[in-house]
C-alpha cells in the first residue's frame, strides 16, 4: 500500500489541517529521515514516524471512508493486509504449487 494512493485522510492535530494523501506522505517521510537510525522495522516505522505529532505528542488520526481512526491502528492493518497478501503470493509460485 502506498500512503499517497490511499483515500484516507490523515488530520494532524497540532495544525487542525486535513492533509490530502500526497501531503501525509511527505510529512511522514520528513519524519522518516529524523527518525531513520532508530526505525528498523515497520512497525518501528509506524511508531516513530507516523502514529503522533513529535512536539504535542497527540495521536494522529486517519479517516477512512468516513471512518476516524488512530493513524497506527489504520497502518498496522495495512501492514497486516499487504504481510497477508506476500505471504499468498509466495505460497502461490511454481516450487510450491501441490498440483505439480
């Protein structure tokens, strides 16, 4: 999943702006590249560059469909689907197809 194809809207509160999904990507890579030697997973990720505001430490909230959430739960869930989806994938190639 790419955060800027995504129809979510993340709200930064600490702005009370609604950032388009091309702007939430920026934003999170800026915090990427501060946070980049500590991040050693995706979840690491998420944690550090994309769950709260760095100065108010508010969480961030996605909408989704009309649906507010925490920015984390909504990534973690996403994290979930595309780890779900490689794992399919995987057990779908030539070395491992049982009708072989």
């Amino acid at each position: 999943m790419q955060i800027s194809r995504t129809c979510c809207v993340s709200l930064e509160k600490i702005k009370a702006n609604k950032y388009d999904a091309f702007e939430t990507r920026r934003h999170i890579e800026t915090k990427y590249a501060y946070f980049k030697e500590q991040i050693t997973t995706a979840e690491d990720f998420i944690r550090y560059s994309a769950t709260k505001n760095s100065i108010s430490g508010e969480s961030n909230r996605a909408t989704c469909n009309g649906v507010s959430m925490n920015s984390s739960d909504w990534l973690l869930v996403e994290l979930g689907k595309l780890r779900k989806t490689t794992l399919e994938e995987d057990h779908e190639t030539p070395d491992n197809n049982p009708d072989d």
